[in-house]
C-alpha cells in the first residue's frame, strides 16, 4: 500500500469522516481558483458544473469539449468572465448561435449574486468563450514544465490571471462568443424574466 502522502497542489479538501481512523476527504475546490469581477466569487466546483451544463448544446453537433479555463477579464467596462474552449470538433459546423446559447447556460448557472450583477447591478458584462486552435493546452503544459512546474503534478488550471499564460491563449482564438442576453434572474419571476431580457 503506498499510504498517504503530504503534497502541496493547491487543493482544498474537507474530512467526510473517517475508517477506522484514517480520514476520508472530499474534493472542494482548488486554493484560489476563484473568478470574480465585483462582488461575485464564482469557485472551480461551481464552473466545473456550469461548463457540464453548456457542453450539452455541443452534442447534438458530434462535438466535445477537450479542455477548458477561465479568466476575469476586468479590462473592459463592465468586466466580465472569459472561458477558453479546446474543442474536438465532429461531423457538423456548430452554429454561432449554439455557442451563445452555450454562453448563457454557463451564465444561468452561476450563483445568484453573479446573476444580480448581470442583470440588477451591470457590474458584469456579457459571458464570453473563445475557442482555441487544437493543442493550445498542450502548449500550456509545455509552458508550465519550462517555468519549473513538476509533470506528475501537473493540471490544467481552471482559471488564469493576465500575462504569459493569457497571451498564448489570446494568440491562438480562433473564434469568440458572447451570451446574447441576460440569464435569468429569478426563475418563474415575470417582472425579473423581462428584465433580464427573457420572455
């Protein structure tokens, strides 16, 4: 049995309960991997499902989603989140729209103070993703093992802050989306549906 060792990867773990009395953990979320552009704090689990969410659109296409990680883009006014998509594509063109309807389904969502800025507050601007040309991650591997990041550790990080890592992505976009209007704020909410720019 190798045992349990001490590594530090950034991971934020909760003891579940224990057998016998060895610890048992859960997978929370990645230390500091939190996007946020005002008073929004979106974590790595809650992406994670919103990403699952959206890549359903793509499926009807015969395309999946290899990888993906996100940014705050707080340049523009107002600031918004940026996903970088790595695709396989399939048989079919996925449609401009079918990435915007991907855009909103992330946005839909995210937690409800995300969706207050969006809709209330426009703190938040439009969701966008933009897809990137085939092994762009594997550029960004090559990129963290040349600054001295280890092979065995190594993940994919699911959010990224301005700089090198951010310039290689932009320079391999191949196209860009953004959600076509606002998520909804309250569900079943008529006033905050019209809002939001729902029917």
């Amino acid at each position: 049995m190798a045992g349990l060792y001490r590594y530090r990867v950034g991971d934020v773990l909760r003891v579940a309960g224990f057998k016998n009395k060895t610890p048992q953990f859960n997978f929370i979320r990645r230390k500091s991997v939190v996007l946020s552009i005002d008073s929004d704090k979106t974590d790595e689990v809650e992406l994670q499902a919103a990403v699952s969410n959206a890549v359903n659109h793509l499926k009807p296409f015969g395309a999946s989603l290899v990888e993906y990680t996100s940014c705050a883009d707080t340049v523009s006014i107002p600031g918004h989140y940026v996903l970088y998509w790595e695709l396989r594509a399939g048989d079919t063109t996925v449609p401009a729209s079918v990435f915007e309807d991907c855009c909103l389904a992330v946005e839909e969502s995210l937690n409800s103070v995300y969706r207050q800025g969006r809709v209330c507050d426009k703190s938040i601007g439009p969701l966008e993703i933009r897809v990137v040309e085939e092994g762009t991650f594997d550029k960004m591997m090559d990129y963290a093992l040349s600054q001295g990041a280890s092979i065995n550790q190594y993940k994919a990080p699911r959010c990224v802050r301005h700089g090198p890592v951010v310039e290689l992505l932009d320079g391999r976009v191949q196209s860009t989306f953004f959600s076509p209007k606002c998520p909804k704020w309250a569900p079943g909410n008529k006033q905050w549906d019209k809002d939001a720019g729902g029917i």
